[in-house]
C-alpha cells in the first residue's frame, strides 16, 4: 500500500497578517496581491510539482515572502516568522521564542543571502530542516 501525498497546513494572508502586527509593527501590507502571491506559493508547489518537503515549502514559502516585499517594513523579518508558524501547525518549530536569540542570527544571516541571491529557496529549506525541533505529541 502506497504513501499518499503529505496533508499540511498552510497559512492564509490573514493570518500573516496578524503575525506582522503581533511580532513586527503595527501595519498592512502596502501590496496586498503580492502577499497573497507568497501565501499561495508553497500551496501551488505542493499541488502542481508533488512537493512533499515541508521544509522545501517553508522556504519556498519564506523567499516569496521577503522577494514579493508586500510590506513597507520587516520583510525578512515577517517571512522567519511566517515561515516558522506554518512549521508550528505542521509539527516544527524554528524559535522558541519569535526574533529573540537562540538560532536567530543564523536564520537572519540565511534570511539576507536569500534577498541578496547568494541562496535559493532550496537552500533556506535545507537550512530550516536542520535546525527545526520537532514539537512534541498533541494533547
């Protein structure tokens, strides 16, 4: 019996959003098309390619994020969030804690290299899958 495609859960513009207002500042985003682009990439990845990498997406999801610059401010900022929250609903997490300490600096240095074309999508993935904690069973 075969393995099916993965579920995942993803995050709708909303949603990073309200994630942009909690951890980033208080403000919408200036091009609103070019955020629902970034919610939409990982989800079309998945559909029309067969991705099954979460990290992949999360990447993917992350340099769409940062590249499209829907928000005035904190785009790369907003994508290590965003990215981190569709990895909490799927069973990871990057930070214990959003944009304080711990691995951050690792992730922001990446987080540039994207921007900055020096990496891909693919290698910020890479990077996510190996610093991810994987969070504990459900209650």
């Amino acid at each position: 019996m075969g393995m099916g495609p993965k579920t995942y859960r993803f995050l709708n513009a909303n949603q990073v959003k309200r994630l942009y207002a909690t951890f980033i500042a208080n403000g919408l985003p200036t091009q609103t098309e070019l955020l629902e682009s970034a919610v939409a990439s990982p989800i079309n990845i998945k559909h029309y390619t067969g991705q099954q990498d979460l990290f992949a997406l999360a990447g993917d999801f992350s340099e769409k994020i940062m590249k499209n610059h829907a928000f005035q401010d904190g785009n790369k900022r907003i994508a290590l969030v965003a990215a981190d929250m569709l990895l909490k609903i799927n069973g990871y997490r990057l930070q214990r804690i959003p944009l304080s300490g711990g691995n951050n600096k690792e992730l922001e240095q990446a987080h540039v290299k994207v921007v900055t074309n020096e990496w891909s999508a693919e290698e910020l993935g890479k990077l996510y899958a190996r610093v991810a904690i994987p969070l504990g069973p459900r209650t």
